[in-house]
C-alpha cells in the first residue's frame, strides 16, 4: 500500500510539473515538437517510478535520473533562458521526491 501511495504521489507531482511546462510556454509544442520535449520526461519519470518500486540498484536509477534531468534541463536552456528555469523546477522537485523516497 505504502507504494501505491507513493506511486500515486508521483503521479501528482509530474502532473503538476507538466501541466506547469504547458502552461508557461503553450508553444512549446509547436516550436520543439512533442515528442523531442516530452517524451524524454515521461522516460525520467519511468525510471522514477522503477526507483520507487524498488526493481534495481536506487543508487543506480537515483544517478541515471539525475543525469537525464541535467541533460533535459541543458536541452531546455539552449532553447530558451525560460525552459531552463522550468527544467530546473522539474529536477528541484524530483530531487526532493527522491531525497524523501526511503533508502531499504
């Protein structure tokens, strides 16, 4: 139950953290395409997910989420100045979820 919640929990959060991508920029979509914006974050949310679960090593999806996020938020920042704020919202807030995920 306990990861069920915790799964749930994350789903809140990412939903917050893309509902916030569209709505500080709604062109994005257009200008970069969905599928080169977002589907790298579904995939670092995948991999969040298995970190919850517990499936493999938390210290090796701990580091490869954390490298997928810096690479996203690089990717956002050579953009725009403002999708790299918003790429660091997105690692701050992921961060935290793992900071406070326990280690077993």
């Amino acid at each position: 139950m306990q990861t069920v919640m915790k799964i749930l929990g994350m789903l809140v959060l990412w939903s917050l953290v893309f509902g916030m991508m569209v709505l500080v920029d709604p062109i994005l979509v257009r200008d970069i395409g969905w599928e080169r914006s977002y589907l790298p974050m579904v995939g670092l949310f995948g991999l969040a997910i298995v970190y919850t679960v517990g499936w493999l090593s938390k210290s090796l999806i701990k580091g490869l989420i954390i490298a997928g996020l810096g690479v996203v938020t690089w990717y956002l920042a050579i953009n725009q100045l403002l999708y790299w704020f918003v790429g660091m919202g997105i690692l701050v807030v992921v961060l935290v979820v793992l900071t406070f995920t326990k280690e077993s």
